[in-house]
C-alpha cells in the first residue's frame, strides 16, 4: 500500500488537476464552446483516473487491517457515498500507466498552449509586416507613377530640341575638324621654323669659325710677307696681339644648345629607367626618386671637380710652349673641347658610387650595388664636364630637402600637395647659367618636417669587392690621361 500511495504522490495528480482548473477558468471566455466541453470532459477522465487510485490505495490499506479492521468506517463513510454516486468501473490499464497517461495528457495541453500562444504572436507579427509592406507598395507605386510622369515629360521636351541639337552638334563637329586641321599645319610650319632655326644657327656659327680662320690666315699672311720680320715676343705682351675666338667661342651656342637637349633628355629617358630598374629592389618611390636626384647632383660634383683638375694639368702641359694669339686659358679650354675623350669619366663614377655608400640620406640593399645606375652616372658625368667648358658654365642649381618652393626654379609633382610651400625632396635638379634658370626641376611638396631616413645599411662586402677591380679596369683602359700630355701631343 505504501508503494501504491507513494507513486500517487509522485505524481502529483491534484496539482495537476488544480492547473487544469485554472488554465480551464482562464481560457473559459476565450475558447469555443466545443473547446469548454472538451476540457471538462478531461477534467471529469482525470478526477476518475485519481479516484480509481485512490480506491486501489483503500483497498490495500483495508487489507493490511484484517477482516474486522476499518469496518467502522467503511460503513460510515464510503458506503452511504457510493449509494449517492456513480460507482466506479473496474480500470482497464494498470496504476503506473494510469498515472503516466495524466503526465503525457497534461504535457501535451502545456506544449499546446505555448504553440498556441506563439502561433498569435508570430500571426500579429505577420499582419503588422503585411500592413507595413502594403504601405511601402502603395508608396512605391505612387513613386513611379510620378517618375512615369516625369519621364514622359522629359520625352516631350527632348523631342522638340532634339533637332535643333542634332544640327549644333554637326556643325560643331565641322568646326573641330576644320581647328585641328589648322592646327596640324600651324604644328607643320613650327617644326619647319625651328629646323630653320637650327640650321641658321648651325650656319651663323660656322660663318663666325670661317671668319676667325680667315682673320688668322690674312694675319699670318700679312706677317709672312713683312720685309723686317717683328722679333718674337714673349708672353708680357701677349695684349699688344690681335686675338681671334677660338673653336670653343666659336661653338659656343651650338654646344649650349646641344647640352640643355641632353639634359632633358637625361630627365625624360634616362632617368625613367633608372627609376624602373632601382624599382625592383627598392619598393619606395620616394627612396627611389632619392638616389637617382643625389646620383644626379654627385655626378655633377665629380664632373666638375675633373673638369678644374684636368684644366689646371693642361695649362701647365700647354705653358712652356704656348704663343697664340689666345690666353692659355682659353687655349686650355680650346684643347679640352677638341679632345673631350681624355676626360676619364669611369673615375669619376666610381667616386660618385663611393659617394653614395656613405651617403646617410638614402638606403639601398646590400646584395645589390649602385652600379645599376652606372649608365645614368656616367652620362650626367660626362654632360657635366661638358657644361664646365661653356662660356659661362652651366651649374645645378642648390637644392636641399624642407627648403622653400620656388615656382621659377621647380616644378611640382604630379603627387605634390599643390598647396604645401615645402619641398619634401627633390626629383630632378634645377639647370642654371649664374643666376638665370635654363631648364626648371623636379620637386614634391608638402606640410610638415621632411622625414629624413637613416641610412639603414652598412658596407656590403660584395659592394667593396665589385668596386676595386672595376676601378682597377678602368685605369688601365681609359684613354690618354692629363697626366701624360706632352708639347708633341698638343
């Protein structure tokens, strides 16, 4: 008995009853009639299921009393009940699938309810969505009806202008034609002028050289046929002769004018590709743009540096020997322009490579050498030496990184902060003759101080090892040397 009275109270049958009756009498207004009479008739199956329990628990503990044991009670309290109610039919099943059936019974109407529940709140959701979207069509719809508007009224307006733009548009099509043919003549005719610049130029210089050897030849003829002959003079009174300009005058122009092309051809040519080829080892533009301008500006040093030297040795070659009508300057600088070949250039760029080795502005890697520049050094070198023997020189103008932007000297970059008055670093240096600028530069502005990087690499040694044999071929090979001119070889 005491088993049975334990799983009955397990299961909790009276509270499940008493929820049952509640949920009942909360729902009782909201649910149909048919839903009212279903629930009482579960109601009325459950009250008989416990009952029948309960009669089981009785009949056990009526048991365990004897034969005489409960009678009082028996007669006093269930019989006088049963004769009023409805006697209660023998169960089909056993106690404990009784009581699980309640459980499954009130599980099930527990998960109906929540889906029930659920199921409104996601109906209402879906009204309000509908409702909302509805909105939104309407409102759509009434959007492109006043764009449907707007389009046929757009249609009307162009039809009406559309002829009239179809004949403008011709005619301005004529009128193009016609100016850029006009201008391919005015361009025809301009190359044509300067060609005859050119040559005019070319001609007036090759006159004043013709005129000068005329003057030279009609003064020696003169001298030639003299009956007292002039004692020799020495060189105190070289100003009492009659001087006549020297090939270097005479080419003056010509030279200048071929020298200022080279140059920018250097800037448009030669530099590109040396930036392209310095672009595969150095991933920074501006690190690039860095060492081509100081190869540029340590090129021009070292060119000018032996262009003074190798002068200086020719006018002592030249002074035991020397009678012209000339200064020995200019026959110096006459002989250097004859025989530009004997300025030995591979010197000068090996200093310019071992200039930037130690340069602490820019960086390179060391597995590789600023001998991949060589070719640009080389032609900036030998520009350079060139320029020195116009008369005046052409020179770089003087550049340093945060200096003010001078618009008369440099150009911006095309990356340039157009509104920035600093020059962060320079791209190509500026061509000057004294205080004139020939041919403008290169810079990048910007705001700020200009990061200056440190120079984050040593010596490599396969740079200082590439170096010295180089130098080594260079000296041997290179052409008459200042150092071994003589009288006879000029």
């Amino acid at each position: 008995m005491a088993e049975a009275l334990r799983r009955l109270t397990q299961a909790s049958s009276f509270s499940l009853l008493q929820d049952k009756l509640e949920s009942w009498n909360k729902d009782y207004h909201i649910i149909s009639c048919d839903q009212n009479l279903n629930r009482c008739c579960e109601l009325i199956e459950l009250t008989a299921k416990i009952q029948g329990q309960l009669f089981t628990v009785l009949n056990l503990a009526a048991a365990e009393g004897g034969h005489y044991a409960g009678v009082d009670t028996l007669k006093t309290r269930l019989l006088p009940w049963l004769g009023t109610c409805l006697s209660m039919s023998s169960q089909s099943v056993s106690d404990d699938t009784s009581l699980q059936l309640i459980q499954d019974s009130v599980e099930k109407e527990r998960r109906i309810r929540e889906l029930s529940t659920s199921h409104g709140s996601e109906m209402l959701k879906m009204d309000a969505e509908l409702s909302s979207t509805r909105l939104q069509r309407e409102s759509l719809r009434a959007e492109l009806i006043d764009a449907q508007r707007e389009l046929d009224d757009t249609k009307s307006k162009s039809a009406t202008t559309l002829l009239a733009t179809e004949e403008e548009i011709l005619q301005l099509k004529a009128d193009l034609r016609s100016a850029l043919e006009q201008v391919e003549t005015y361009k025809r005719k301009l190359e044509a002028l300067d060609d005859n610049q050119h040559q005019i130029r070319l001609l007036r210089d090759e006159v004043s050289y013709l005129r000068g050897e005329k003057a030279m030849l009609q003064d020696r003829l003169v001298r030639s046929r003299s009956p007292s002959p002039l004692p020799r003079l020495s060189r105190s009174s070289s100003p009492m002769r009659t001087e006549s300009p020297t090939r270097a005058q005479l080419t003056n122009s010509s030279r200048h004018a071929r020298l200022v092309t080279r140059f920018n051809d250097l800037y448009a040519v030669e530099r590109l590709e040396a930036q392209t080829l310095l672009r595969r080892y150095v991933s920074d533009l501006e690190m690039v743009q860095k060492i081509i301008f100081i190869a540029v500006v340590e090129s021009f040093k070292m060119g000018k540096m032996a262009y003074r030297q190798l002068k200086l040795r020719v006018k002592k070659t030249l002074s035991p020997s020397h009678f012209g009508p000339e200064s020995l300057g200019d026959a110096a600088v006459d002989y250097i322009v004859r025989n530009l070949d004997i300025y030995d250039v591979q010197a000068s760029v090996n200093d310019v490579i071992n200039s930037m080795n130690v340069n602490p502005r820019i960086s390179f890697p060391p597995e590789v050498d600023f001998v991949l520049i060589g070719s640009l050094i080389r032609d900036v070198c030998r520009m350079a030496f060139a320029m020195q023997t116009l008369d005046p020189p052409l020179d770089l103008a003087f550049a340093t990184d945060g200096e003010l932007f001078n618009d008369s000297k440099y150009r911006r970059s095309y990356d340039a902060d157009f509104s920035a008055p600093l020059v962060m670093h320079h791209v190509w240096p500026a061509l000057m003759e004294g205080d004139v600028v020939v041919v403008k530069g290169e810079a990048v502005t910007g705001r700020g101080i200009p990061w200056r990087r440190n120079r984050s690499r040593s010596a490599s040694p396969v740079r200082s090892r590439s170096l010295s044999p180089r130098r080594s071929l260079a000296l041997n090979s290179k052409s008459l040397s200042p150092d071994r001119l003589s009288s006879s070889c000029l």
